[in-house]
C-alpha cells in the first residue's frame, strides 16, 4: 500500500483546507493511502477529500482515547503522546506533503528531513530540503513523480 503523510495546521486558513482537500481526493483517485494527525483543518481536509473518493485515511492521535479524531479517519492510531507523535505521522508515509503550518508542522519537516523523506511543501515553512510548490496541482505533479508517472494500485 503506498502511503503519503499529509501535514498542516488544525487551524488551517481557507486555501490551505482546499487545498489538502484536493490533494486528498486525488490521492484516493490514484489507490493511495493518507496518513495524518488525524484532528482538524488540513487534516480533516485531506481525510475528507480521500474519503469522497473512496480512499483510505489513517490518524495519528495525539490522546489515548482518539476522541478527537476527525470523521474522516477510517483508523485511528491511539498513541497518548501529545505532540509527541509528530515523527510517527512522517515516519509512517512512503512521502510527505506540507500544507501551511506552524510550529507542530515545523516540527514534522525536520523529522521527515532527518528520516529522509521527499518533502514537498505549499505555502510552508522556507526549510533548504523541501521542494517547494505553488499549486495543489504541483503537489500531485511531485507525487505522481515520486511514484511514477500514472502510478495506480493494482
């Protein structure tokens, strides 16, 4: 199963949530897996975008109890770890997307860099490592290159 871990704020302005709705639908379009925080703003929009396609979404919380897991993660990984979590989220896709941010999304760049993973990012943080987008169409352009051109599950 390939995956991509979609990062961003929970408190996400308007174009950053369509944005990681678009590219949520259009992962779930090519059979590929969404793996995130699992909470609000990007997050939600990634999960909700793949979910209308019929794919896959999985969140990492950060409590025990997953309560505040959006509704559109199919699975959700209870870990108890606060913020903590942010390299398990990373760690867990064959990629990574990042949509906006702050600090937590900060946080996520640098693990995925140090476990180096290919990082595109839109309207992210300005790190030497990232490649950067200016588009949500240029997101599923580096994806689609990641995997291969017209890359679909069998």
């Amino acid at each position: 199963m390939r995956i991509v871990s979609v990062i961003g704020s929970s408190n996400s302005n308007e174009e950053e949530y369509e944005t990681a709705y678009f590219v949520g639908r259009e992962l779930a379009k090519r059979g590929i897996a969404v793996v995130c925080g699992g909470r609000t703003g990007v997050m939600e929009a990634v999960c909700k975008g793949a979910k209308e396609e019929g794919g896959f979404t999985i969140g990492i919380m950060p409590s025990y109890e997953g309560q505040e897991a959006n509704l559109y993660v199919d699975i959700k990984i209870n870990t108890g770890m606060g913020w903590n979590r942010n390299p398990i989220v990373v760690a867990s896709g064959d990629m990574v997307v990042a949509i906006g941010g702050h600090w937590g999304t900060l946080s996520e760049i640098a693990y995925a860099l140090i476990l180096g993973k290919f990082v595109v990012g839109f309207k992210t943080h300005d790190i030497e490592g990232i490649e950067k987008v200016n588009s949500p169409d240029e997101i599923i352009g580096k994806v689609e290159e990641f995997y291969g051109s017209g890359y679909k599950l069998p």
